[in-house]
C-alpha cells in the first residue's frame, strides 16, 4: 500500500462533474516500415507484456475509512485489459481534426475509481493505414515527469531493450485495522512537522514581498492575484474538446536562440501572440496582460508515478503587440517568477497540500467548480514537457507524434500543452465546448503566432508543420 501525497491527493479531490482530473497522451502509430502488420490484437500484446514494468497501471485507489486521510493507492491488483483497452473508430477521411473530434470525446468522461484509474482507446481509420493511441489517465497517478518515463517503459525505444513477461503477481489489501493504524502514524508525523512548514511558508512569503519591492514596478507585467476578465474565463462545462498541432523542434531552438530566451520562453511567448490573437476576436480588445499557470517538477528522477510538481504564475503579455517585446517580457516574467519560487520553497506547495482537509476538500472543490466567480490566479493553464529523445514503437511499428494535455481547472477552461518528442513540438489545446467556436483557431492561431515570433527574429523562413502526419 501507499500513500497519495498531498499534490496527488489534491488532483483527487479537485475532480468534479465538469472538471475531470485525468490526462491524455496520444501517440499517432505509424506501421509502415513493418509493412503494416500492426492493429489492435498487437498493441494488446504489447501492453500485456510490459504491464509489469508499468506500476501505476496497477494501483487501485484505497479510501480510508470514515475519510481520516488520503486515500492509498493498492499495488499490483489486477487488471482486466478487456475493459481497460479499447478500441475507437476516427471518421473519414481520417485526418487531423478527426482524431481530434475522437480525442474531445475520450476526454468528456470521468475515470471510474473503483478500477484502476486509466483506460486506452486504440483508434483506428486514420489516413495512410496508421492508429492513434489515446492514453486517459488520472493525473494523481502520475505529472508531466513520470509520464514520459512511464513512456518511455512502454515504448520500445531506438536503443533499449525491454523485459517482457506476463504478470501474475496480486497485491495483498490491507485490512481496516491497517489503513487506520498508517492514518494514525502519518497524521503524528503531519503535527510534528507542522510548525517548522508554518515557519517555512512565513519566512518565504516575507522574503518574497522583500524582492518585489527590491526589484520595482513593472508596469507591463500582470500582477500577482491579478488575472482579468476575459473571454477564456467562465464556468467550465463538462464537454471536451481537443485540437494539436507540430512545429519543428530546430526552428523553435534557432527562434529561442536568436532571441537569446530559452525554449521555454518561446513555448509562453507563442502562447502570448496566440492568445492575443484570440482576444482580439472575441474580446475585441487584449489591453492587459492575462496571467498562465505554469506548472514545474520539483524533481526530475526515473520515478513513474506520484506528482512531484509546484506551480509558477507567469504573466503573458498579450496587450503587446511586438512579438520580440513579448518574447523580452515573458523572459523576464519568468525569471521573476521562477526567483520567487525559489525563495519560498519550491516543495512548500507540496508540503502545504499534504494538509488538505480529507472530509471536506472534495465538496469544496466541488462547490467552486460550478461557482460563476472570477478565477483571480489564472486565465490560461500552459505547460512544456520534454520528451522522449528517442524515436519510440509499439510492437515494432514507429511512434510518429506525441501530444498531451493537463487539466481544466475552475473558470479557466483552456489548457496549452506543449511535448516535445524526437525532432518537433507537439502542442495540444485541451477545452470545453463552451470557449470557441472551433477549438482549432487556438492551435491555428498558436502557430501563426510562432511563424510571427520566428519571422520577427530573423529566421530563414520554414513552412510549419501545421499537417499531421496522419493525414
């Protein structure tokens, strides 16, 4: 058995019927060069043979009685890939917005919790004879970090070798008596570490309010608490909707480059021009900086489960209409955020959730998700992953595309993720059916926004890669 820290136990709790807490990660499956010998009878395969280097696959979510503490995970149960692998059909002709139309509707139901939390949807009819595999898992089992090496186990990769064997060991559930007793044992070691986390978090936040004043007014730069009205802010529905797009890895490095930001920065600055964009034409005006959550690792191990992660809010400078003064800010925003984040702690967030009231957090959360209230701490949710460097398959057939998507969070129906993998960026727009008229104007207009940002810092012009290569 073991424990939810206080992040995973937060990603729990914070699930609502409009507000679904798991990921995606989609992988187009190109079989060509095994000469198409590839569908869905092989991936099972695959998956059963690797399932015991994939942990997390195997909890099963333990509630504690009368809700004490945080639920427990129970390893190594069983798992009946009849119900967990699934197999979808993409309409003709089998593109891009296809599958996307497909992957919006995966991501419209919750994870049943009295199973292991994840399911697999196996797409077929894509162009060209490839698949899509569209992973749904809880993102309590696991952040952006332990995706990609949760990944990377289950892929065969360029250079590895993988250790493949049927799995037939069970996990033994704790009784009553012992969930309470490790309740009992957590919650003594929570009180003694209680006053030094009160002592941490108020030197932190006095130390912070210090460097603010030491640094000044930055007049172009979102204050903290300080997200503004806008289109993309409202009360989430229940519906999802999906839409990606690639861009060449090398020419977003040579933009970063040229720009003398780092990748990162070019990923929020996209996100900035792309975003302006769309206020412009639904807002019709983009006159104050809006303000991202960006999540952070706050470890970068081999780990394949749990969530080890903080949270930055950046400022996005969308009332800019500069592209390379945009890049400047968001440089500079970040660096302010990430200073401040050192300053308090970057595990204090962490260490705060572990103290989440178990009996009343998941009402709470509840009841502020359909509240119609203005979401101060964020307009936009925007995240970048780095990948798998190497090209990855499933029994034997190429990985051609990777993509991903957080979670929606309260009034902030909108969320950018960014996955780099081998040679591009894939970047995926995860919203509701409430936000856009079509949710590739967002992917649309992160792109033109990128090719904007490349031109203006002087890169030889290249066509993005806006086509699938499913299509």
């Amino acid at each position: 058995m073991k424990r939810l820290n206080g992040m995973d136990a937060m990603l729990l709790y914070s699930e609502a019927p409009n507000l679904h807490t798991h990921t995606l990660k989609v992988a187009v499956i190109d079989p060509a060069d095994i000469g198409g010998e590839f569908g869905f009878d092989a991936f099972r395969q695959h998956v059963r043979r690797r399932l015991h280097l994939l942990e997390p696959l195997r909890y099963k979510l333990v509630d504690i009685p009368w809700q004490l503490h945080h639920p427990m995970w129970q390893e190594d149960c069983e798992v009946d890939l009849e119900y967990h692998l699934r197999r979808v059909q993409v309409p003709a002709p089998g593109g891009r917005r296809e599958l996307d139309d497909v992957i919006g509707q995966v991501a419209s139901t919750p994870l049943d919790r009295s199973r292991p939390l994840w399911e697999f949807h196996f797409a077929e009819g894509l162009a060209g004879g490839r698949f899509a595999l569209i992973g749904k898992v809880h993102h309590a089992l696991a952040d952006g970090i332990a995706s990609v090496n949760l990944l990377a186990r289950a892929m065969d990769l360029e250079d590895g070798t993988a250790d493949e064997r049927d799995n037939d060991e069970a996990g033994i559930t704790a009784s009553r008596g012992d969930l309470l007793r490790a309740a009992a044992r957590d919650h003594g070691r929570q009180v003694a570490e209680l006053p030094r986390l009160v002592k941490d978090a108020t030197v932190g936040m006095r130390r912070v309010r210090r460097r603010s004043k030491e640094r000044g007014a930055h007049p172009d730069l979102a204050d903290a608490f300080g997200a503004p009205p806008t289109f993309l802010n409202h009360v989430v529905s229940p519906q999802r909707r999906f839409a990606s797009v690639t861009v060449p890895l090398a020419d977003v490095k040579a933009t970063a480059k040229a720009l003398g930001v780092t990748v990162n920065d070019v990923v929020l600055a996209m996100a900035a021009g792309g975003l302006r964009t769309l206020l412009l034409a639904y807002d019709g005006a983009a006159e104050r900086p809006i303000v991202a959550s960006v999540p952070t690792a706050t470890d970068k191990s081999d780990r394949v489960t749990g969530n080890e992660i903080s949270g930055l809010s950046i400022s996005l400078p969308v009332h800019i209409a500069d592209p390379v003064e945009r890049a400047r800010l968001v440089a500079l925003a970040t660096r302010i955020a990430k200073e401040d984040h050192e300053i308090m702690g970057p595990e204090l967030y962490g260490r705060l959730m572990a103290y989440l009231p178990t009996a009343f957090a998941p009402g709470a959360f509840r009841w502020l998700a359909r509240r119609d209230i203005p979401n101060k701490l964020m307009n936009v949710a925007v995240s970048s992953v780095v990948g798998p460097r190497q090209r990855g398959h499933f029994g034997g057939a190429a990985v051609s595309e990777i993509y991903s998507t957080g979670v929606l969070s309260p009034g902030a129906p909108v969320n950018i993720t960014v996955w780099s993998y081998v040679d591009q960026l894939g970047i995926a727009v995860l919203t509701d059916d409430r936000t856009f008229n079509e949710p590739h104007e967002a992917t649309d207009a992160l792109a033109s926004a990128f090719a904007e940002l490349r031109s203006a810092a002087g890169i030889s012009a290249q066509a993005v890669n806006t086509a699938s290569s499913a299509e």
